[in-house]
C-alpha cells in the first residue's frame, strides 16, 4: 500500500532540481546573454535587448520527462499566444529540468515552445532564476522587473499549481499594471483541459520533505 500511494504521489508532481529561495535581482541584467528561441528544431541565441521594457516575467520551470508538465504546456502555450501580442511588458522564461541539452531541445521543438529559455549550460549559475523555484513542477513564477515574487505555485508551502499563476498573470496585466493578486487571493480559474487536473500536494502527507533537492 505504501508503494503505491508513493507511485500515485510521484505521477501527480514531479520532482523539481532547484530549491525556493527568497533571492531577488532585477530580471532582465541577470538573463543578458544568457537566453535561447527556438529556431525551427534547434535553438540559437535570443535577441534580450527587448527585455529592457518587460515589466513583468513568468518564470516557467518544467520538463520532458514530467507528465503533469506534458499536460500543462499545451495550454500554457495556447495562453501565451493570445496573450503576448497584447502585452509586450511581459516575457515568459522556459527554465528546464532536464537532464541534458538535447532532451530540453527536443521539449521545445516537440511543443514548438513561442518563448525563450534560459541556456542549459546557464540553469545551474543563474541563481537569480534558480531561486524562485518550488519544491516540483510544473511550476510557474510571475516576477516584477526588479524580480518580486507577485504570484507562485506554491502558497505557503501548498502547491497550488501553475493554472492559479497563469490567472494572476492575466489579471495583473489586464488591469494595466496594477498589483498581482497575492497568495490568499482567489483569482478566477483558469479552465482545465477536459479529463484534466491540476497536480496538487497530498494533504497529511510528508511529499514535500521526500523530495527535498539534494545538494551534488
């Protein structure tokens, strides 16, 4: 029975390769240089001179081999191309949690990610990013331009899941600049896929202290 309720915990989050942190920078001096776009199935090196007029950046740490992740980025991306061509102020970041280069490659080219990502040489020195990760993904962070953590998948140690922040993000910008909503906000839902659930922490449980990152 343990083994099992274990195996339904790892299917409902994946393990995340970075720790949370209270770290803060100004976003885009932190990502200059070190960005990719995909250039039709490969990626070359992103033009971050557009960054300095981001206001806000989604921070969106994920990978191949996580399912949840997988379910999520489709819609993500769908959400991206409606809302980026109206709100040039903000950026999102694909942060990967890959466990090498070429499956990053492979995870973008497959979804045909439309945003840039950070280096896969970069994800391990660039604690400005690195920092605002939660214990497991798929996770997104919205960050001001000074690098102010305004919403996150994890509220208090509760994983509330990428949809809630994707909420926030559109809020946010469509109030023309105003404030995120903050943790005990209840931000109108963003609509699941059919068949579809948001990942979510067992309640009780001790999922989070399992899958503490390790330190190489």
């Amino acid at each position: 029975m343990k083994t099992n309720s274990l195996s339904v915990a790892v299917g409902l989050l994946c393990l995340c390769t970075v720790a949370t942190s209270a770290f803060a920078d100004p976003v885009a001096p932190t990502l200059k240089g070190d960005l990719v776009a995909l250039d039709g199935k490969r990626v070359k090196r992103f033009d971050d001179t557009a960054l300095a007029n981001v206001k806000y950046f989604g921070i969106y740490f994920s990978a191949s081999w996580c399912g949840p992740c997988r379910q999520f980025t489709p819609d993500l991306i769908r959400w991206y191309q409606q809302t980026k061509p109206k709100h040039p102020e903000f950026e999102l970041i694909f942060v990967s949690s890959d466990q090498d280069e070429n499956s990053m490659e492979a995870y973008m080219a497959g979804d045909k990610m439309p945003w840039p990502a950070l280096k896969y040489n970069k994800i391990r020195t660039n604690k400005s990013l690195k920092s605002h990760a939660g214990n497991g993904i798929p996770c997104l962070v919205l960050l001001d331009a000074n690098g102010t953590v305004l919403s996150h998948s994890y509220v208090n140690g509760q994983y509330v899941g990428p949809r809630r922040v994707m909420a926030d993000i559109t809020k946010t910008l469509e109030a023309g600049g105003g404030a995120a909503p903050d943790g005990s906000s209840a931000p109108a839902p963003v609509p699941e896929a059919p068949g579809e659930k948001s990942p979510a922490a067992p309640r009780g449980s001790t999922f989070d202290d399992f899958f503490k990152k390790k330190n190489p």
